[in-house]
C-alpha cells in the first residue's frame, strides 16, 4: 500500500493492467467467420448472376492459355485453338455442375490444369506424328493420342475415388500435414503470377493495383454497407484496364514493338475472334475415334494422381472460403471420383488436357466472400452458353494474358493462406511441428526449382532414359509443388514420433476427429448431403 502513492511524480500513475480477454490468444474456428453467403445461403439473383459471371471471367484465363500453348505444337491454327477453347468451356461447365450436384457439393469450378501439360507435349513429340505432312491432319491425330491418354488416366480417380481408397488415405491427413499442401496449392502458382504481369508491365501492373484498391481500400473508405467495389472487383478492374489497354492499342502504341510485345500487350492478337464459330455445339470424339499408347497412358495416370492430390488441397481451400465444416473423407473421396468423370468427358470431347479444381476461382471465393454453391452453379451455365456461342465468348476469352496473370498475383495468395490458416489448429511450440512445416514447405518449393532448372538447361529432366513415358512420370510428380510439400508433409506427419502422446494434439488431429465421419456433425450433413435422395446410392458416406 505505502509504495502506490509516492514515486509517480505527477506522470499519472502506472498503466492500469491489460484485461484478461486481451491476452487470450484467438479463439480456433473450424468454419471460417466473416462469410457473407455460404454453401446454402445464396444472394440475390441479381447479384449471383454477376457473381456468377464474375467466376467465368477468372477461369477463361487458363481456359485460353493451355490452347494457345499447346494446339500450334500440335500442328493446329486459330480456328482449331478456338474449337479448343469452346470445348475445354463446354467441359468445363458440365462438371462444374456434376461436381457441385453429385461431387463434393462444394462451390468448386473445375477447369483445365496445367499439371497435364507435360503429358500432353510428350504426345506431340512422339515420333509417330513426325511423318504426317499436312498440319491439320497431325492436330487431329495427335489431339486423338491425347484423348486415349485421358479416357485410361481418369479410370485412376475414378477407382481411387468412388471405392473409398482416398477416404482411406485422408482419414490420416491432419492440420498439420494440410498446411503445406493447401498452401503450396496456392504459392506453388507464383510463375504464373508476377512473371505474367511482367510480361507487359503497362497493363499488369495496374490491373494489379486496381484490384487492390476496389477489392481492399475503396470499402473502408466508402465505409458503405453494400458490398459493391469488393465483391465485383474483378469486373470493375478488368473493364476499366482492358479499355485501357485497347486504347494503347489503337492508338499505336505498340505499332513498332518486337512482335513478342505485341502478343502479349495488344488486345487484338488472340486471333480467337475472327476464328470462333457463330454456333456450334461440341460433341464427343469430334476429332474422330481416340487412339491408345501403353507409355502415354502411363505417364497421364501418374499426372491424374498429381492432380488428385492438388485438387485435394485445393478442395480443402474452398471448404474453408465457403465457411463450410472440415471436409469429411468420404466426402473428398466422392469428390475424387467425379473429377475422374470430369477427365473422362475431357478424353471423350477432347480437350487436350486434363480437369482439376480451380484454384483462381478458389481464391475468388475469398476475394469476394460468397461461397455460394448456386453462385458457381450460374457460372457453369454461363461457361456452357459462351462455349455454344462462340463469336460472344470468344472476345471475353481475348482478355490479354497480363490482366489474368494480375488477377493470378491475388487469388492464388487467398489459396496459399487459406493453408496457412490451418496453423491455427496446430501447436507452434514444438520442434516436431516446426520441422515438419519448415522441412516440407522447403522441400516442396526446391525440389521443383531443381527439376524445372535442369530441364530448362538440358531440354529433359534429371531422369533420362530411353523410355519417355517413364521419365515424363517422374518429372511430373517431382515438378509440382504442391504434390512434393503435400507427400512428404504427410508422410512425416505420419511416422514421426506418432506414439507420443502430445503428438495428436500438437499436430491438431484432435479438432477434425468430429469431421471424420460424414453423420458425425449435422453441419456436415447440410453442406454435403446429395440432392435427390441420392446419398443411399453411396454406402461410402
């Protein structure tokens, strides 16, 4: 009592001691809070149809840029590049509409991959195709070697998928273990971001910035109770760059530069335009019967199990930005086995690569807060209207490729922390999950620099054998980022140190044992639950 009152010399006194609530540390959410609409709360009409829209906007960028990396290899023009743009949108659309109906009923836009590239350029080499002299007839041929790698690659999805295998498998996968998954899911992208925008710096760059500031600055300043400027800032920037950039075009500002510069700043050089068709409907085999190679089959399975696992994490992203409960394992399985349907139709219509989960649209979902499962839905919609219509969706899909690569920059970092916000169920304190984190994420960002780098330099990867298939098998596994972080994350997760008892709450498996069976948490029930009374068709669940 004597020492309060003597030794303050005017200044006040000391501070008064911190409340109690302010030195708890945030309280775990296993839905993420903030959510505008989630799964089954859709918005308005009005505004889903823009959101919805919104969606088709950011999948036509790898939409377009698969084509238009792949088809002239394979010996095709414009008009082909344009059929192929139409088809993989068709495709596109219907399963996003199964996957949502009958899959994961997540709001999951499921587009063309990138992680099928590798595969699908081994097939254009092959020297099978080398003899064909007229370049539209080695298209159709080479597009057809590349359907009958895709048709025997979806029966691995397929199979892992709806026997229950893959329930089997995440049943072990922790917090823990899907932090560096989810999150390289979405940083493991960054060549596609920045590297893009750099590509014409006028047009990138402030796409970028235009997208920050309505998506991030205008709401608080405007401090408006309608979500306007963020949740349609992807149409307000990209409108108001793609004039922009059209300007600088008609106005000759690119009239003498290196015609690599002028691919990528000008707005009329897609050639997807004038080459589109006014209507046409793609059907399936409509570049003739499928043709079927041992080697390539092989080498497409292992990338359909690369993209099983990316999806996987990516999967996991969009629970989470939908504010929906930890995905149950039967319910990722079951969404498995319809991406393996997704790459079938992908082999039957013919689209020159495989089908995954879109991981832009992933992070749109946080961009804009609406994880609305009928939001998703009206995108398919408009994915299959702009496909038939092709003349209308073909100057959407002419957005030039530095404004995607901006809108890249920003939803593939909402993935990667989608990721990170699994450490939140984890303790940081141990060394046991501090080596595992530092240790896969490490690994998984450095094993792919090396295998990209090698073969960058030497034109083939570190593995270099008389069989290509088998050296496209490993260069595919070993080149994704996600796949790497993810396998050795839950391997260790699973082996080290399992038997000690603060193992299970230091890796956070103890927060999803609730989420591990489908009926466990009614919440589970209402995201997941199949329309039509169709859950009885699925034991698994």
């Amino acid at each position: 009592m004597a020492v309060g009152g003597g030794g303050g010399g005017g200044g006040g006194g000391a501070a008064p001691p911190p409340k109690q609530d302010e030195l708890q540390p945030h309280p775990v959410k296993d839905q993420l809070p903030n959510i505008s609409y989630c799964i089954t709360s859709p918005p308005p009409w009005p505004e889903a149809i823009l959101l919805g829209f919104q969606h088709y906007l950011v999948m036509l960028g790898t939409t377009v840029i698969i084509p238009t990396a792949l088809v002239p290899q394979m010996g095709g023009g414009n008009e082909e590049k344009a059929k192929v743009v139409q088809t993989i949108l068709f495709v596109s659309g219907l399963n996003t509409l199964f996957q949502t109906l009958f899959g994961s009923r997540l709001p999951a836009v499921i587009g063309a991959s990138y992680t099928f590239v590798v595969p699908t350029i081994s097939i254009i080499l092959a020297g099978r195709y080398s003899n064909t002299v007229d370049p539209h007839d080695r298209f159709k041929q080479t597009m057809r070697g590349t359907q009958g790698a895709l048709i025997v690659a979806s029966t691995l999805q397929i199979v892992i998928g709806f026997s229950g295998l893959w329930r089997n498998v995440t049943r072990y996968l922790s917090p823990l273990s899907a932090v560096p998954l989810v999150a390289l899911a979405g940083f493991g992208l960054y060549e596609l971001g920045f590297p893009g925008v750099a590509k014409c710096i006028e047009i990138g760059l402030p796409q970028l910035i235009a997208l920050i500031i309505f998506s991030q600055y205008i709401p608080h300043i405007l401090h408006s109770q309608r979500h306007v400027f963020d949740r349609f800032a992807v149409i307000f920037s990209v409108i108001i760059v793609w004039v922009y950039a059209h300007l600088l075009t008609v106005g000759g500002a690119y009239k003498h530069s290196p015609p690599k510069t002028q691919l990528h700043c000008r707005t009329d050089r897609a050639g997807l335009v004038g080459a589109a068709p006014w209507i046409r409907v793609p059907y399936p085999f409509q570049w003739g019967a499928p043709t079927f190679d041992a080697g390539e089959a092989f080498a497409m399975m292992v990338a359909s199990f690369v993209a099983l696992v990316e999806s996987t994490g990516t999967f996991i992203a969009v629970s989470r930005y939908a504010s929906a409960t930890p995905l149950p394992p039967s319910i990722l399985s079951r969404g498995v086995g319809w991406q393996g349907i997704a790459i079938l139709l992908d082999g039957l219509f013919g689209t020159a690569s495989g089908s995954t989960v879109s991981v832009e649209n992933a992070g749109l979902l946080a961009l804009t807060r609406v994880g609305s499962r009928r939001v998703v839905q009206i995108s398919a919609g408009f994915m299959i209207f702009f496909s038939v219509l092709g003349k209308f969706g073909a100057v959407f899909a002419s957005i030039p490729a530095p404004i995607v690569a901006a809108l890249y920059c920003l939803f593939f970092a909402y993935v990667g922390s989608a990721g990170l916000s699994f450490l939140q169920f984890c303790n940081l304190n141990s060394f046991r999950t501090k080596f595992i984190l530092g240790f896969s994420i490490f690994m998984g960002l450095s094993v792919p620099q090396y295998f990209k780098e090698y073969t960058a330099v030497a034109s083939y990867g570190p593995v270099h054998t008389n069989a290509r298939w088998f050296n496209d098998m490993i260069n595919v596994m070993f080149s994704s980022e996600a796949f790497v972080a993810g396998f050795v994350a839950f391997f260790l997760d699973n082996t080290l140190h399992r038997k000690d008892s603060a193992t299970r709450k230091d890796r956070g498996y103890h927060w999803w044992d609730k989420f591990r069976s489908f009926k466990t948490d009614t919440r589970s029930e209402e995201f997941y639950s199949l329309p039509f009374n169709l859950n009885k068709f699925f034991p698994s669940v």
